[in-house]
C-alpha cells in the first residue's frame, strides 16, 4: 500500500473508533483481518496515525478548526509523521486509494494557528473534567504532563536475573535497537518509533522465549522495586494480574522465600502460569480463591496492591481510554481502591509493609487515598519515598519522581516512564 490507501484506512478506523465503544487496538486488528492484502508495514503505519491522532486529539483539532477523522489523520502526519503539507500532497498524487487532499481552510487553518493559545486542557491534550486532578498532583506543570502523555511511548524491558544478565541480554537484541535504560541496571528500552517506523516484535526473539526478558514499562519496574521484597521474604501479590509485578517480585527475591499471587478477577490469571515457567520462577502459587489467602492473615512481609485504577498514567499506549473516562468510573475506581486498600492491611504482619500501587496520575486515586488510609489506620505510616528512591536507583542524574503529599510520581515527563503512583506504608510491631 502507498501512503495514500494507509492514510484513508486510518481515516475508516478513525470513523469506527468515534462510532463505537470498542478499544481502538480491537478495531485495528479487525481491519487488518478484513483486509488481508494489507501487510505488517502498512498495518503499523496505520496504527502509527489512529495512535498519534488520537494521543493529540484535542491539540490537533485545535490547529485544524475541524476535528473530524480528515482532519485528525492527517494533523497526525504532520505533528508526528514526520511530514509537511507539501510532502503529503506529493505522496497522494495519483493514488486512487488516497483521499482527497487536504482542504484548504484547514491547511490556512494549521499554518496559522498556535496551539499555546487554546485553553489548557487543549495544550494538554486531556479531557476538560481532568484538569483539576492532574493539576493537584502536578501543581503548574501539568499542562506539560499531559503534553508529555500525549508521546510516544519507548519499549521497555526488564532482564529477568534469574535467567540472564543485561549484558547477555542486550547483545542479543541488539538488532532490535535495545540499549541500556536509564537509571535501572536491569532494564533496557527501544526508543520511540520515529515517523511512519514501527517498534520490532521482541516478544518473538529466542531471548524473550527462553526467559531472558519481559516487556514491561520503566515505571511499573520502579513501582515493583520501590516495594523492597528481599530474598526469604513472605509477599502477597494482592491485585497480580497477568504477573507482570509478581515477576519482578520473584525475581527481585531470587526464587528464594515464597510469593502468592491472587487477583479477584480469575481470568486476569490466566497467562501468569506460562509466564512463571518460562521466566523459572519457582517461589510464587498463584491463587484464584479469596478463600486460599486465610493462612495468609496478618503474616506478611509486604503485600503490593496495583489497584484497580483509571489507568490514566497508560494513556501514551492506550490513547482512546482517555476519551473514554468520565468522572462516573473515576468515582467508582476510587472505591475499588478503598476497598482494595482495607482487604489487603489484613494480611500484613506487624513491622510489615503495604505497598499501594496505581498507573494513574489523579491525586484522588493517589495522594487523596493514601491520605484517608493513614487517617483510619493509626497502625500505619509511611516510609519516606525520597529515601527508597535513592537506594534503587543508579546514576539517575536530574532525573527524580515527583513527591507530593504522599508517595511517589513516575511519568513521562519527569521520569521518561509510564505514569505510575506508589506509596509504601508500614504497619507498626
């Protein structure tokens, strides 16, 4: 496919997007069934401008005047595709698959137009109702946070120590583009996708099947770290998922001591097992019963809660959640989150520790949580963030979450990572 047949299929999934409530990666994978004759390039290409116009949604109708699937696809291309209007109209001539090029109020329109002159949450690129809880945990800069959320995400990599080193594992993808992450020695990332490039699929390199590597954002390798299992400790994975954090727990306590990982929500289990065998993981069971955690009572070490959440901080990788949330699920979210917090204190033993995790960025998932649980548990209080944060990291340079009222911030902005809270808080003996 040239440009042209590309750019009209991301309008269609454009279109299909705003129609419907399905996730903009379900559309995506229907299209290119449906479309056979379409390869990898031209699928990644596609998704490269669904992706990028929806991060930029607000910013780029803003520039447009016009914020219908045209003109989001193709302020796409030219705010992050790497094109000018020239270029474009270069490649669509001829091309009886193209659309019709762009019209000419809405290219007077992005010549002229300054998006530092929208409202905020436009600069942002955020839902409008957003804005105050983005900026109480931000402050000033987060019209700058959200910005930075609005990018394009890296592909980040956790070596599993447990089956490899970062040198070994490095070198073995090397072709991939992975190099030495920051601050973390047992991660590597692959940079952002330039243009209409595409990021290469490590999850079928011969490392990542022997169980060298997971793929797993900075940010959520910090929140796991920032928790502190140590070897022969006992550890709850409260909320685990797919086990992405339990199998950093398990190896950050080198097989040794024991991990339990449970999720309320069964199905969400369902990959841990074949992860933990090719990761070798031999210190986690895996629990799908509320019931199976009694014995667990008031015995742990830490229990690290990644609540139910927004998953606001995602929003570089899931951009079509953004405009899909409204304050009705944030408020439900906040009360899974209670809930979540006042079941998993009981397993805590005295002197141990709770480590309350989201990957959202809105003070009431995060600081207003925390806030609530020291005010009704006496018994708990939290462990300084800024120490923790200095004794897991390395050469970090400027670089430093940001410290609010409680816990800690990882976002794009501050820490190149994902947007992830967490807050350690530790029962007394």
């Amino acid at each position: 496919m040239r440009l042209g047949g590309r750019l009209q299929a991301a309008i269609e999934v454009l279109d299909q997007i705003e129609a419907g409530t399905r996730p903009a990666s379900d559309v995506l994978k229907d299209w290119g069934a449906s479309h056979r004759f379409a390869g990898a390039g031209d699928r990644a290409v596609i998704g490269n401008i669904v992706y990028d116009a929806l991060r930029r949604k607000l910013s780029i109708a803003w520039r447009m005047d016009a914020d219908d699937a045209r003109a989001l696809a193709f302020g796409a291309l030219l705010a992050d595709g790497g094109m000018d209007i020239a270029a474009i109209d270069a490649a669509l001539d001829g091309d009886k698959f193209a659309p019709e090029v762009l019209e000419q109020p809405r290219r007077i329109a992005w010549k002229s137009r300054d998006v530092t002159e929208a409202p905020a949450h436009v600069q942002a690129d955020v839902p409008e109702w957003c804005a105050l809880s983005l900026e109480e945990l931000f402050g000033a800069r987060w019209v700058e946070e959200g910005r930075a959320l609005a990018t394009r995400p890296p592909v980040d990599l956790r070596v599993n120590s447990l089956k490899a080193t970062p040198e070994k594992t490095l070198a073995a993808l090397e072709k991939a583009g992975a190099t030495p992450a920051p601050f973390l020695a047992q991660a590597l990332r692959i940079p952002p996708i330039e243009a209409l490039g595409r990021h290469p699929n490590v999850q079928g390199e011969q490392a990542f099947l022997d169980g060298w590597f997971e793929v797993q954002d900075l940010g959520s390798q910090l929140a796991a770290l920032f928790a502190g299992a140590t070897p022969g400790q006992q550890v709850l994975d409260y909320c685990a998922g797919a086990g992405g954090k339990t199998l950093a727990l398990a190896a950050a306590m080198q097989n040794s001591g024991q991990v339990h990982a449970y999720d309320a929500e069964r199905s969400r289990l369902s990959p841990m097992h074949e992860r933990l065998q090719r990761a070798g993981v031999r210190n986690t069971q895996v629990h799908g019963n509320l019931d199976a955690l009694d014995p667990l009572t008031g015995q742990m070490d830490l229990v690290l809660t990644d609540a139910p959440c927004t998953g606001s901080g995602t929003w570089r990788r899931r951009p079509d959640a953004k405009w899909r949330l409204n304050d009705q699920q944030l408020e439900r979210r906040v009360q899974d989150q209670k809930e979540v917090l006042e079941s998993a204190k009981h397993y805590v033993k005295p002197g141990g520790r709770l480590a309350y995790v989201t990957c959202s960025l809105f003070a009431e998932e995060n600081t207003q949580q925390v806030a609530r649980f020291l005010t009704d548990n006496a018994d708990f209080s939290e462990v300084a963030p800024q120490a923790i944060w200095n004794t897991i990291v390395a050469d970090a340079g400027e670089v430093e979450p940001v410290f609010p009222s409680h816990g800690a911030v990882f976002s794009p902005l501050s820490t190149g990572t994902d947007g992830f809270y967490v807050s350690i808080l530790q029962r007394s003996k």
